[in-house]
C-alpha cells in the first residue's frame, strides 16, 4: 500500500518516468522514509512501555553476585530491555560493580544495551528484513556474552579506577510507575528520540536513495565483496567513529548491499557503528583504566570481526 | 523546599533543570535547586540512570525526564 502510495506520487502526480534514475531515486526516498518513521514510532512506543518495566536499579539487582556464564547470559539478555543511555554509563557501571555485580557480567551488559537497540532493530528490519533483523539480534548477544566472559575470565578489577570501589552508594527504592504513567512516559520517549534522530533518517534515506538510483549495480563487489579479506576489518574501523547515527548509517548501508556490499561486512559495520564509539570510551575512561578500556574495545572488535567473516562465509 | 537535579550534563538533564524551573514558575512556589554534576554525590543517592529529580533528599523520578506537569504535582 505504501509503495503504491509512494508510486502515484512520484510518477503520476510529479509525473517522472518510472524506471529513470531520478524517478526511481525519488520513489525510493519517499517509500523508505514513510516505512521508517511508521515503524520507528510504533515500535519505539512499544518498547518505551516494557523498558518502564525494567529499571535499571532492578536488573541490578537481579544480577548481583550471579556467577559467569549464567550472568553474561541475563546481563546480555536485559541489556535488551533495560534503558541505557551512555551519558548514564557511569553510574550505572559503579551502581553493578558496588552491588556485587562481577565484572565480566557487567560488561556483557554494557555491550548487549547500546548495540541491541530498537532503533537499530526497526531500521534493519524495515529495509533488510526480519531475519537480517534476527540475525542481528542473535549475534550481537553472542558477542556481548562471549566479549563479557573473556573480560571475566582476565580478572582485570585491579584495573578499574580506584575511587570505584570505595564508593557509597545510596539504596534508592524502585519507584514503580502506573500504567497511565508508562503511557506517557513512553510518548515523550518516543517524541524525545524521533525529534532526535529524524535528520539523520532522512538524509540517511536520501543518501540511501541516491546511491539506489546512481550508482551502478556490483559497483562495491569487488572491493567489499565476500572475496575481499580486508573489508570486514576496514568497515569495523569506519563504524567506530559513526557511533548513534545508526538512524542514518543503515539506510545508506542498505544501499550498498544492493551494490555488492557482502552481508557479513554489513553486518559487522553495524555491530562497529552502535557498540564502539569514540565518545562512549571516553566517559567509560572515568571508571575504567587505559588497559582495561584498551582490553574491552579490543575484544569486542575481534567479536565483531569473527562475525563478519562468519556470515560472509555461511550466508 | 530543596530540589536536586542530577546528572552528568546531558541534554536531558539540561531540559529538567529548565522543566523544574518552569514549574516552580507556574506553581508560584520557591525552592532552592541546585544541579549535582560530581559523581560520588549521584551515587549517594543510589540513582543510576540521570537525569533524576530529588526533592528535599527523596528521589521522585529517574532516567526519564519529567514533564512540567508532572513536577508541578510532585512540589
């Protein structure tokens, strides 16, 4: 229905000619860009409501002192859930390991909750498809579980900041909100993150549009094709400094799938794009020593990187 | 009355702080508010998702911004 809308506008109403590039440019601007913000205010409503379930003064107390493996697994599987935004990283970081939290558990979590994100989530399963989407989803907590049992295993608590450990922390009742109070929590977090990040999903989807409708077909299958044993590598370094632009990094990423761009590297960009960032180390660098932050960043990339070339192999 | 507006100095935490401001406005009530941006006084208060609202020492709201509704009623 929507392409058909998308369709009457571009080619009857501006009336350009289906199948030239800019008809077909302009087509898939206005499809995509509908598609997306219908999702996207949808979907994020929806996950507003059960996140208001899910405080992370809860969580914490559902993984205090769980033991490795079993608590990477819930940490990864609540990072999901649980509200996250990296300006709160540092409370929340001391908040786990002041309550017992282990550390490598800890971590899972702050890798599975920026990168399993529902605005990465709609905009995959939007223009990539469910199970592009699901892949995404399963992948991502393997790396946040497995990146979150290596850094255990290390035992690097020596190397987060001192002042740390000898925090006091207040215990502050869970406040519990009412149904109606979820309701309007969950307007104005959706109306907060679609105000946010709606330039980027246009000119993201522009862009996307734009390559869709210029640039030739197999334009990247040589360079960022399977074959080419440097492109998952290449596209995590690239995805580190693009980080919370996932709104406009996927479209344009869509784009270049269609132009030869192999699935793992697709993949494994997006992964680079939402879990390392340049901003988040430095405010993860307040509770964490340089090795201990070289030692996460490092893990996870290598994560990243075996998953790109898993799927550019199986898929 | 004394109101706290925690947080480490994101956009939220900003928007709050003008929230509670407008809402004193409207309510015509007076409160000394002060923002707290240092860490081990966030974590007094066991708040780990900013921005949060405290009034006279309890914390009323946090990780979410509160609207000036919402804090006209908590006054």
């Amino acid at each position: 229905m929507l392409k058909s809308f998308a369709d009457y506008l571009v080619f009857t109403l501006i009336g350009l000619v289906p199948g030239s590039r800019s008809g077909e440019a302009l087509d898939f601007f206005i499809y995509d860009t509908i598609k997306i913000f219908l999702l996207l205010s949808v979907i994020i409503f929806i996950v507003a409501v059960i996140r208001s379930s899910f405080p992370p003064e809860k969580t914490k107390r559902m993984l205090s002192h769980k033991r490795e493996y079993l608590g990477n697994i819930m940490a990864a599987l609540l990072g999901i859930v649980t509200p996250f935004c990296s300006c709160s990283a540092v409370p929340l970081f001391i908040g786990f390991v002041e309550s017992g939290v282990p550390l490598g558990v800890t971590f899972s979590f702050l890798i599975s909750s920026p990168m399993v994100n529902e605005v990465a989530l709609i905009m995959l399963w939007g223009l990539f498809g469910w199970k592009i989407a699901l892949i995404y989803i399963g992948s991502g907590l393997l790396v946040a579980i497995v990146a979150g049992i290596v850094i255990g295993k290390l035992r690097m608590e020596r190397y987060v900041q001192d002042y740390v450990w000898k925090m006091q922390v207040g215990n502050t009742g869970i406040t519990v909100m009412t149904f109606r109070k979820k309701l309007a929590y969950a307007r104005e977090y959706t109306l907060g993150l679609l105000k946010k990040i709606w330039p980027y999903v246009v000119v993201g989807v522009g862009l996307g549009a734009f390559i869709h409708g210029y640039v030739p077909a197999d334009f990247l299958a040589r360079w960022a094709g399977p074959d080419n044993i440097f492109a998952v590598p290449v596209a995590v370094a690239l995805g580190v400094p693009l980080y919370s632009n996932a709104a406009g990094v996927i479209p344009i990423v869509h784009a270049l799938m269609e132009k030869g761009m192999a699935i793992g590297t697709v993949l494994a960009f997006m992964m680079a794009v939402t879990a390392l960032s340049v901003p988040e180390a430095i405010i993860l660098s307040n509770v964490l020593k340089k090795p201990l932050l070289a030692t996460f960043f490092g893990i996870v990339a290598t994560a990243i990187v075996i998953v790109g070339y898993l799927f550019n192999a199986i898929l | 009355m004394k109101i706290e507006i925690l947080g480490t100095g994101c956009a939220n935490c900003k928007t709050l702080y003008a929230n509670t401001m407008k809402a004193l406005e409207e309510s015509g009530k007076s409160a000394e508010v002060v923002k707290v941006e240092d860490i081990p006084s966030i974590m007094k208060y066991g708040v780990m998702s900013t921005p949060a609202l405290v009034i006279d020492g309890q914390v009323k709201c946090s990780g979410r911004l509160a609207s000036v509704v919402e804090i006209m009623g908590l006054l």
